[in-house]
C-alpha cells in the first residue's frame, strides 16, 4: 500500500536498536507480525487457555526430561525459594498481648497502639488511579462475537504529547496513551486524539454568544498529517480537506532536503507503516497545532486485553492538567475570554457562562458595555 516497501529480508524487519535505550531501527510492522505468527505456536497467542497438566506433558515432551525432573525445577525455580522467611512468618515476639496484666506491658501496649495509629496509608489520589483507565478495559469481553478481535491482531501503543499550552505547564510533559490496532487506519487514531484546538471557536461573539458552538474548529478546518519515516499522510477524507504538508515539503526542496513522499491517511492501516519505536513523530492539525507522537510498544493481542473491537483506539492514560476558573464565582471552569471589557478586573478576563451571562448581558439579552468576547476552551475540560 503506501508505505512500507512490502516484505523484505528478515533481518531488517525484526528491531534492534539504533540508539541503545532510546530508539529502534525503522522496520515494517505487518512483516515483522507475519514473523511473529510464523514463529509461535497458535497456542501462545491464542485466547484459550491451556490447562497446566497439558503444559506440563509438552514441556516433559519437549525437552525430553522424566517427570519427577520436572517436579524438581518446579521447586528449585519457584517463587518461594526467593524468601527469607517461610510465607507464613512466626508471631512478632515484640508485640505486647492484647490484653497484658502487667502495668509495665499495659505503658508498652499504650505506646504501641499509639505508633500504629500514626502509620497512614500514603497512596496519593493519583497514584491510586494512576491506571485507573488500563483497569477498566482489562479482559473486556465483546457482547456481539462479530466485534472480537482475531487471534494474532498487533496493538501499537502511541504516546501523544500536547503542545505547550501556557508558560506554567513547560516543565510537564502533558500526553495520552493509546493503543490502536494493527489493521486499524491511521484515521482511526487520528480520531481519538482528542486536542483543545479541535474545539477553538474562531470569532468574536459579544453581540451574539449563542451562535458560537456552530464555529467549531474541527467542522470547518478538517485538514492534517501524520509524518511519519519521510511520507507525510494526509487525511483527505472530506472535500474540504486540503494537503497542508504542500508548503513544508515544497520548502524542503528549496533547501536540499531529499525529496518527501505523501500517503492517505484513510488508505493506510499501521501493518503498512514502516517505522521505529520510541522515535518521535509529528501529528499536525489545524494548520499548526503540532504534537509529537511516539510509538512506545508493538505487541501481540493477549486474551487478558480488552478484546472488544468496538473499544479501539483505547486510551489508557490521560494527563490531567488544572483548569482554569471563572474570575468572578472562582468555581466553575472558564467558557469566555473577554478583552476592552470595562467591567473586569483584568484584561483578558476568563468566565464560566453563567457569570459571562449575568455580568454582560441584560435581562432582554442586550450586550452591556463595550467589550469583545471570545470562547475560551479549557485544556483542563477534559480532565
Ligand atoms: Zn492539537
Ligand atoms: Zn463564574
């Protein structure tokens, strides 16, 4: 299809590294599947689970071992032979009984209900639901057999990175993880990206703040690219779509770069992409809002993954960034931005609907003062 070059030598479709611990060799995903599947058993990337009894007989098979061997590496390399102490430990001698006589042993047990009321648990909220996303996904099973993935699907996991929003949030990598399929199309991921800028409102709305949801950015600037290995894919779904790689690449010429390729991102699924894990790559939309995207992973379906189709591109990680609230209540999340506005104490001035409403409008709805106003999307809205 678009890019990939099809199926070559081995080697150069099984990745090592380029640059140790940062990146891989660039090498074609579907190839580098089929090897998989030539190499593995169906058994070990199938959905069914073997019983331990069959695993064992092939392993005494396989290895051409007696069954009392197998007995003995099963005690020699089990988990248990990594503690220090039997699993169940012997009661700690330290401790008082919980109903000593003696007054020396009552100011003992005193000191150390004390000390076990000071330990807390120090899990932050964050930390708690850190994966809270992955949890909910995890052995997800379709309702309708036809959304079951097959055995032997890939699942790419991209980290998206959002530009820099403000100043504040330089020192934090904002992103999102998700993990796609392998026969799914580049648009599909595309989709999922979910990005303040897609939901800017151009224009000024002061005379008339009820029309602003029609201007969405996403309805009227449908254009972007993947760049990916020199090919820059193009989502030329709609009529409207533009290739806004054309400047870049006719700069590129301009300045003795080699010659960049273009693709459609609708035509293209990630088996046909050549690429390197762990290498940045660019996703660009609305013109100029750029995110780096990396591959981080490229992996077997495994009957534990949600295996619900319908569910893909799954995100499992979502950065939370603080939102920014209304000027005036200081408690719900800013809708409109104002600037020349008499009326606030900074300029621009952020407010929630309600406070913009009552702040700036009469009782018939007629605008009060001179002022601009725009719609004020919030990157924390997503939270
Ligand atoms: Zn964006
Ligand atoms: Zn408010």
């Amino acid at each position: 299809m678009a890019e990939g070059g099809g199926v070559s030598t081995v080697s150069e479709n099984v990745p090592s590294y380029e640059h140790i611990d940062v990146n891989s060799t660039p090498f074609h995903i579907g190839t580098f599947r089929n090897l998989w599947l030539g190499m593995l058993h169906p058994e070990t990337y199938s959905y069914s689970q073997t019983s331990p009894e069959t695993e064992d007989l092939r392993f005494i098979s396989d290895m051409g071992i007696a069954p009392e061997t197998l007995a003995e590496l099963k005690s020699v390399c089990s988990t248990d032979s990594l503690r220090s102490h039997p699993e169940h430990e012997p009661p700690d001698t330290e401790a008082v009984p919980p109903e000593p006589q003696l007054a020396t042993l009552k100011l003992r047990k005193r000191r150390q209900d004390y000390k076990k009321s000071l330990i807390r648990d120090s899990m932050g909220r964050h930390d708690v639901y850190a994966n809270e996303m992955e949890l909910l996904a995890i052995g997800r099973r379709p309702e309708d057999s036809k959304d079951l993935i097959p055995e032997g699907e890939l699942i790419l996991s991209f980290n998206v990175v959002y530009p820099v929003l403000f100043e504040r949030f330089k020192h934090v990598r904002a992103y999102q993880t998700l993990h796609v399929l392998g026969s799914q199309k580049l648009t599909e991921l595309r989709d999922a990206i979910c990005c303040v800028s897609d939901l800017q409102v151009f224009g000024e709305f002061s005379n008339t703040p009820d029309t602003a949801p029609q201007f969405l950015s996403k309805d009227h600037y449908k254009s972007a690219f993947f760049f990916f290995e020199g090919t820059f894919f193009n989502d030329l779904r709609f009529s409207e779509c533009r290739d806004i790689s054309k400047t870049t690449r006719e700069w590129a010429k301009t300045h003795d770069f080699p010659d960049f390729k273009t693709a459609r991102m609708e035509d293209t699924t990630f088996y046909d992409l050549k690429v390197k894990v762990g290498y940045p790559y660019l996703y660009c939309h609305q013109g100029d809002c750029e995110h780096v995207i990396i591959l981080t992973d490229v992996r077997l379906m495994h009957r534990d993954d949600c295996l619900d189709r319908k569910f893909y591109p799954l995100l499992t990680h979502k950065h939370r960034v603080a939102t920014r609230k209304c000027c005036v209540c200081h408690l719900y999340i800013s809708r409109w931005i104002t600037t020349n506005d008499a009326l606030a104490p900074v300029d621009p001035c952020l407010y929630c609907d309600q406070c913009f409403r009552m702040f700036h409008y009469d009782d018939h709805g007629n605008k009060l003062g001179d002022f601009k106003a725009y719609v004020y999307i919030d990157p924390g809205a997503f939270n």
